[in-house]
C-alpha cells in the first residue's frame, strides 16, 4: 500500500473528469477497496457506465441520476467480476435496457494452472467473486466498443482476475484493478495469476498513455512510472523469496511471516495469498518446485 493522498470525493456525486467523462464513487470503503470503486461515465448523448459496481440502492440511483434529459445509457461494460464491481451491472441494465459488455463469466481468461487449482477445491481472496455475472455480449482483446461520440477499445489484462480487462480511450486508459495509483494490484489465486499479471503490465507498457483511471483511487498521471514501479516492486517480492527459500524448503505462510515483516496480522493471509502467487510464477519458471501437491501448505525449494 502507497502513503495515503488527498484523494476524497463525496460517494454518488459525479464529477466531470475531462470532456465527456464523470466519475461517481461507489459508498463502499475497505481496505480492498480503498474509498471505494470508481464507476465511470463517457459520452455527451449516448453513454457508457464502465464498472457499475456493488449492488447498492443508493449508487443505483446516482448513476441514473446523472443521466442529463438528452443522454441514454446505451453501454454497461464490466471491467471483471469482482463482487465490488460487477454485481449492479444487471440491475442497471434492466432498467436501461443496455446491453452488458465484458471478456466473459467469471471463470473466462482463468489459466491452466489456476483453473487446476479452483478445481481441487482452492477458492479465491480479496474482494470475492460474482459467480452470477454472465455479460450480454462478450469481448475480446483488440474489440472496439463505440457509441455515437466515443470509441473504446479492448485490453485483454488477466492477473488480478482472467475476465479483468482494460480500456483505451484515445490516450487515456480505464485500468481498473489492474493499474491503481494508492495501491499495488491484489494477485492472489486462484482468482489471479502472477505469470498473466507480468505479461498484462508489459502488455499496457507498449504503449504511450496519458493517463490511467483506475478503479479504485485518483487518476495515475504519470503511467510509465507507475507501471514501471509495479514490475520492479513484483522483482523485488520475487526476490525477497528466492532470498528466503535459498535458506531452506518453505512454506507460502512461513515465507510471507519473513518477508512482510510490517504487515498487520489482519492482512497476514492476503501476503501468504501474495507469495503462493510468486512461488506458482517461479514453479513455471522451473526456477522452484513444490513438495508434494501445489498448494499454500506443501513446503516449496529452489531447484538446483
């Protein structure tokens, strides 16, 4: 987590972030999710909500309420399914009549090896998924999705979750859980995958952005910084466990018990979540192997 900023506006009021685009925060405040989730506004006439959010009554009717006489909300699009961000998605759709946009169920975009763990049973952390979501029309990396004055483009972006994508808006990119300015991405399977995640950031790094609207928190306005922190902080997690494991076979919670020193015993079992992602990464790097079943409790060692 990032030194706190002055980010604070009030939940339900839709501010105009930019020509054709308002932000309206979500009344859900957690450690997870900071003051809460972002829904996004675009468009002048037809309108786009990107990530609806939790279902509650109030956010509801705010997002409605900023619908001005001449404008219709033509587009939901849902980043990926994460109980903070996708479950209103029907609600509003129904009323609107829009039709619901995102990369799948929430189960699309899952890798080999996460889905091998779901299967034996491992459920996931974090902010808990929206096993209900299923989109209208579904998306793939690279699809336009436009309305009469604004074009949005698909970026296929798993890690944090397999169904989680991106959106370019001209030179400007909607990051959701992916990119956040107050806190690194969660990753923690197997809901998230570290491989994917690596790949998604230098994926988002071909390219020369603006700025980054984040799902949760301000905008990040220097997005090749702030990319390039999220890669070398994961470097140094990875290193810090090949640091430790060269000591001796371990175990996620005994790894992250050395490593996240400062870390409040509360948040304790989302590090050991954090470091079994690193180890999945470095067991398909070959550069470490587990002892016995791939799971948080079997003791990992570095290969020789």
């Amino acid at each position: 987590m990032q030194a706190p900023d002055d980010f604070n506006p009030n939940p339900g009021e839709a501010i105009e972030l930019e020509p054709g685009l308002r932000r309206i925060l979500a009344p859900n405040p957690s450690p997870m999710t900071y003051r809460g989730t972002n829904t996004y506004v675009i468009g002048r006439t037809d309108l786009a909500v990107i990530d609806p959010g939790p279902a509650l009554p109030h956010h509801l009717q705010a997002i409605l309420s900023a619908v001005e006489p001449d404008q219709k909300i033509t587009h939901v699009i849902v980043t990926h399914s994460h109980l903070d961000h996708s479950p209103l998605a029907a609600e509003l759709s129904q009323i609107t009549g829009a039709p619901i946009y995102a990369y799948g169920s929430s189960a699309a975009g899952r890798s080999e090896v996460m889905t091998q763990l779901a299967a034996a049973g491992m459920t996931g952390g974090g902010e808990g998924i929206d096993l209900d979501f299923h989109p209208d029309l579904t998306v793939a990396h690279g699809d336009i999705i436009t309305g009469s004055d604004w074009a949005l483009e698909v970026i296929h972006t798993p890690g944090h979750l397999g169904n989680h994508v991106a959106l370019a808006w001209n030179d400007a990119c909607f990051t959701a859980d992916h990119v956040m300015g107050w806190a690194s991405s969660l990753v923690s399977p197997p809901d998230g995958d570290l491989s994917d995640f690596m790949a998604s950031c230098h994926r988002l790094k071909e390219r020369q952005w603006r700025v980054f609207h984040p799902g949760h928190g301000a905008p990040v306005t220097d997005p090749t910084a702030r990319l390039d922190w999220l890669i070398a902080h994961r470097q140094s997690r990875e290193a810090a466990v090949l640091e430790c494991l060269a000591q001796g076979p371990a175990t996620a919670l005994s790894l992250a018990q050395a490593i996240y020193t400062e870390t409040p015993a509360s948040l304790l079992a989302a590090a050991e979540r954090n470091v079994f992602a690193h180890l999945i990464d470095l067991v398909g790097k070959n550069r470490v192997s587990q002892i016995g079943d791939l799971e948080p409790a079997s003791k990992f060692q570095l290969l020789k």
